[in-house]
C-alpha cells in the first residue's frame, strides 16, 4: 500500500495531474493564451464567413428565384452528374490501379513517379492546359485525331454535355493519383498472411480482389468517397477554367453558378443562395463521414 501512495506522489512530483484534478487559474490563464490566436482565426476565417453567409441567404424569396431560373435547375443536374460520376469513377479507377502500383518492380516505382505528376502539377495551369487541348480545330486532341486517324474532332464545348463531360474527364485526370497512392498504403497495410492463405485457398487475380482485398479496403474506400464528394460539391476551378461554362453556360456547377450570380450580376445574396442550395447534399454526406471516422476509431 506505501509502495503505491509513494509512486502517485513521486508521478505528482514529475508534473502528473491526478485524475479529477481540477486546474488551478494560472494553468487555465496559460491554456487560453494558446487558444486564443486559433480561436481568433477559426472565428476569422471560418465562423464569421460562413455566419455571413447564411445571414444573407436567409430570405426564402431567393431560392423561389433560383428555382424559377432554368439555369439554376440544369446547373443542379450538372453539379449531381460532376460529382457522381466524377468521384465514383475515379474511386474505381483508383482502387484498380493501386493494384498495379504496389508491385516492387523498378519500372513500377519510376511509372508511379511520372503518374503523381498529375496531382502534383497546380490545378490552374493544368486545367488551363486542358482547356486549350480541347479549344477547336487548334486544340491538339483534334490535331492528334487529324494527323493520326482521319477524322475531324467535334467541337468540344458547343455542346453542354460533351462540355461536362470533358469536365469530369479533367477532374478524374487530376485527382485520381492522389486517392490511388492512399489506396496503396490500404492495401500495404494487408498483412502479407492474409495474402498467402487466400493463395493456399485457391483465391487468386480478380478472385483474390474481390473477396479479399476489396473488403478489407471497404471502409478506406467509402471514407475516402465521402470525402471526395464533399470537396468535388464545392469545386469551382475545373469548370471554371476546362469548360468556362460553355456553351451558354450550361455546364456549370452550383460553385461557378454562385460566382456568377455573385459578381457578374452583382446579387451576391442569390450566389451564395445558389451555394447554399447544396447543403442538403453536403450536411448528409457530412454526417455519415464523421459516423464512419467515429465507428473507426472505435474498432481499432
């Protein structure tokens, strides 16, 4: 019994609270200094902007002018079809390549240096580029198709469709490498064991991955999706520099949407209405993200 009061008092001695201990007023003074200049930015940059925001979006009259806008309503098409289909491709795509580069091959690293590229590169540059291989009969896609087979490329951004289309093709193209190197480290994480007893079972190729790998990667892979689809909602630079909204602006999303109503048609209240108009989308997604990161921490 003495051994045990005098190990608590030489932990008090080494500056261990005990538990329920209350903190004196200069500890509570210290750790308020240090909150204080996150505080100050959190409220800066994150309360306040968003506070303001719903402040002035707060009218019911500006959404009854949203819904009466066509635009508005093929913009939330646009913005479900960019983000559903976006995201859910370049996941599988991702999951499948992360196959190819978690190999140990020397040619496989140099591929997966070239393949990061993408995603390193900024984002304005890189959809600027995209836009102008895409620009007519001077782009070089049409070039290429021209030179190599014949044929006379379509006029990319004449059609709304064809325009989102190359949209998601750019945001696939820029992304994609960053959620595939996660997905490498999910399935290095694998333990090498479980690998051989599938192989002792028979379970080999596409039948290994699909009763073995992929679910294991299950939770990686739905928390890495609902996180991919709460970035790509607000994603305002692929259409606004692939497509520019063209033709007639009807490949826009509800971020470029907002942007224009904002500063274009000077009605900032009916842009951040139109951004605004997303969160039943995003507060759901939100919500089950935060329940599955919470679920997973619990097991581990």
């Amino acid at each position: 019994m003495s051994s045990v009061t005098e190990t608590r008092a030489l932990d008090f001695k080494a500056g261990e609270h005990p538990p329920g201990r209350r903190l004196q007023r200069p500890e509570v003074a210290w750790a308020l200094a240090f909150l204080a200049p996150y505080l100050a930015v959190f409220a800066a940059f994150v309360v306040y902007p968003v506070g303001h925001g719903l402040w002035l979006a707060r009218d019911p009259a500006l959404y009854a002018e949203l819904f009466a806008d066509q635009r508005y309503l093929r913009t939330v098409v646009n913005t479900v079809l960019f983000v559903g289909l976006g995201v859910n491709l370049m996941m599988f795509a991702a999951v499948l390549l992360s196959g190819l580069f978690v190999r140990r091959e020397w040619w496989v690293r140099a591929l997966l240096a070239v393949y990061l590229l993408c995603w390193a590169l900024p984002a304005v540059p890189a959809f600027v580029s995209f836009h102008w291989m895409l620009i007519g009969e001077q782009g070089l896609i049409n070039g290429l198709l021209r030179e190599l087979f014949g044929i006379e490329g379509p006029i990319w951004f004449n059609d709304g469709w064809l325009a989102l289309g190359c949209n998601i093709v750019a945001y696939i193209w820029k992304w994609m490498p960053f959620w595939t190197v996660v997905f490498v480290a999910g399935r290095m994480a694998i333990p090498q064991e479980i690998y051989e007893a599938a192989a002792v079972d028979g379970a080999t190729g596409v039948r290994r991955f699909l009763h073995v790998v992929f679910p294991l990667l299950a939770n990686l892979y739905l928390v890495c999706t609902l996180l991919a689809t709460l970035w790509t909602v607000g994603d305002f630079n692929t259409v606004y520099l692939v497509s520019i909204g063209a033709p007639a602006r009807s490949s826009e999303v509800l971020a470029t949407l907002g942007f224009h109503y904002a500063f274009d048609a000077a009605q900032p209240a009916l842009g951040i209405a139109a951004a605004m108009s997303a969160l039943p989308l995003v507060v759901p997604v939100a919500l089950v993200l935060m329940r599955r990161l919470q679920a997973g921490a619990v097991q581990l």
